[in-house]
C-alpha cells in the first residue's frame, strides 16, 4: 500500500499515539480507523454536516441535532473557540452570562 504525508493537530498526534497503544495499531492505522468511522458516520443518512453548520450559525438550536450530531458539533464549537480572537471570546462569554442570568445550567449545554 502506497503513502502519502500529512500533517495533523499536535494534539490528534498525542491522542492517536495513545490509542494507538491501547488498540494496539500502528499511529497511522489509529487515525486511518478514525477517519473510516467519521467517514461511514457522514454516509449513514443520521448525520447531517449542514444541519451541524446551521447549529455552529445559531440558526438552529442544539437540542435540535441527532445524538449523532451533537458530538461533532460539540467539537468543531471547541475547535472554534481554540481559534476565536478576543473579541469573540468575549461576545461568547456575554452570551454565556445571559444563559446564566436566566437560570440556564451552561455546563449542560450540548450535552
């Protein structure tokens, strides 16, 4: 089988290392493993990236995506505020106040 290089989050290299012990894998077979489950998740006809994106947008709410969709969302929302600058940061932690203002558990939020 050929290869090909690709570069990945410092961060999926440190957790496919680890699973890649426990599942006893080669690295690249453990993040090859995941992206065949991403992958066959995607064509299941139970996930839905535009109705993901439509929740990334606030067009949607959370609650309204499958519990195959909320994991994803979940985490392309974390990616997203890894990546914010601080002006969005804030705003989101206005947001999050607000919640808290109206007696909104935001640690429950997404789950």
């Amino acid at each position: 089988m050929s290869a090909t290089s690709i570069r990945v989050s410092e961060e999926l290299s440190n957790a496919s290392k680890a699973e890649s012990r426990l599942m006893h894998r080669s690295q690249a077979g453990q993040i090859e493993y995941w992206a065949r489950i991403g992958r066959a998740i995607e064509q299941s006809g139970q996930f839905d990236y535009q109705h993901i994106a439509r929740a990334l947008k606030a067009e949607i709410p959370v609650d309204d995506l499958s519990a195959y969709e909320k994991p994803v969302f979940d985490a392309m929302h974390d990616e997203a505020m890894r990546d914010a600058n601080t002006d969005e940061v804030r705003a989101h932690e206005r947001r999050m106040n607000v919640f808290r203002d109206n007696g909104v558990d935001v640690d429950t939020l997404g789950d």
